[in-house]
C-alpha cells in the first residue's frame, strides 16, 4: 500500500469534529444561492452557452469525488469524518492536498 500511513492514534476521539457532514454543508450553501436568486435575481446565459459551462463543473466534481473515494476504499479507512480514521491518504489527490508531518 503505497501513499498510506497507518493512523496508529486511532481512537473514539479521533475523528474530524465538523458540525455537520461536508455534503449538508455544501446543499446548505446552494439553498442560499438559490434564495440569494430567488430575492434578488441574476442575469441569464444563452442556453447554447450556460448549459456546456454548468456541465463541465458538474463532471469535474464527479470525476473528483471518485477519485478521493477510490483512494479513501483503496487505504482501507472510512470516508465518514464521524469515523475514526485507520490510516492517512497520501495518494491520487491526496498527494497534493495532505500534508501528513
């Protein structure tokens, strides 16, 4: 298993300790887009324009979210941050964004 280092310290009191799961924290940022719209409106795109520069996000993320799940599955380490990790990935993207000293 390369680009994994074994959390030894894992215990009831290791985990992320955010208030919510990162994907409500996200829907709750879209509800205030979406209100923030609803109230004060915004401007529109062609549809020939808008729908290509929406999508290409949306596939990115896709493409991102499998790929921090293939490395979380591939450690063998839970994804849910109110579970206590068995190991630090520092592989795939990890290998960019963690700095595990």
């Amino acid at each position: 298993m390369t680009g994994v280092t074994p959390n030894r310290a894992s215990s009831a009191g290791d985990t992320v300790g955010v208030f919510a799961p990162p994907p409500l924290i996200y829907l709750a940022a879209l509800g205030v887009g979406f209100g923030l719209d609803a109230v004060i409106g915004s401007g529109s795109l062609p549809s020939p324009v808008a729908i290509p520069a929406g999508s290409a996000p949306l596939i990115a993320g896709a493409g991102l979210l499998g790929s921090f799940a293939r490395a979380f599955l591939g450690a063998e380490t839970p994804i849910d941050p109110d579970t206590p990790s068995t190991a630090i990935v520092t592989n795939g993207s990890f290998r960019l964004t963690r700095n595990p000293a």
